[in-house]
C-alpha cells in the first residue's frame, strides 16, 4: 500500500520539493478564496496570519506556510486529493 508523498508532514513548507509546488499549483488553481477559506476551517488550520484578499498564488503560498507550521499540512493536502470536485487537479495524489 502506497502511503502517498512524505513533504505533508514538513515542517516548514518543502518549497523545493516538485511534488509539493505542483501541489501547490493545483490548490491555487482549484479553488477560490472562499472555497479556500472553508477547506482551511475544515482542515483546522487557524487563518488568523492569511489575507485572503490577495491574489490567488499569494493566499495558497500564505495558507501552505501557515498549514505546515501548524502540522496541519497533511489534513489540507489530504482533504484537497480527497475533493471530487477539484480530482483531475489533484489525480497525481489520488489512488
């Protein structure tokens, strides 16, 4: 059984990892900063340090730091491949 990559649970976001920044890449394109916004509370990451009023490549990078240096990384990223909404962005994750 493939567990799937290990940079979720890095602390701090692995910005040089490709499969991270394509991960990244794909949030930014799937979801808008509302849907990013609720995804964020589902996840239990505290957005109190995200403006979520800035473009979208800025507030997916905000929202990745924020979730990795609260350990909350791997519940974003899982949540995300787990979304059958956004599942063609995210089909390199999901088995």
């Amino acid at each position: 059984e493939n567990s799937g990559p290990t940079w979720p649970d890095a602390i701090p976001f692995p910005f040089t990892d490709p499969g991270a920044t394509r991960w990244l890449a794909a949030a930014t394109e799937a979801y808008s900063p509302e849907r990013a916004k609720n995804i964020c509370q589902v996840a239990g990451i505290s957005t109190g340090n995200v403006y979520f009023q800035q473009g979208a490549r800025g507030l997916w990078t905000s929202i990745a730091e924020s979730a990795a240096n609260q350990g909350k990384l791997r519940a974003l990223f899982d949540y995300t491949v787990r979304d059958d909404s956004a599942a063609a962005l995210f089909r390199e994750w999901r088995s």
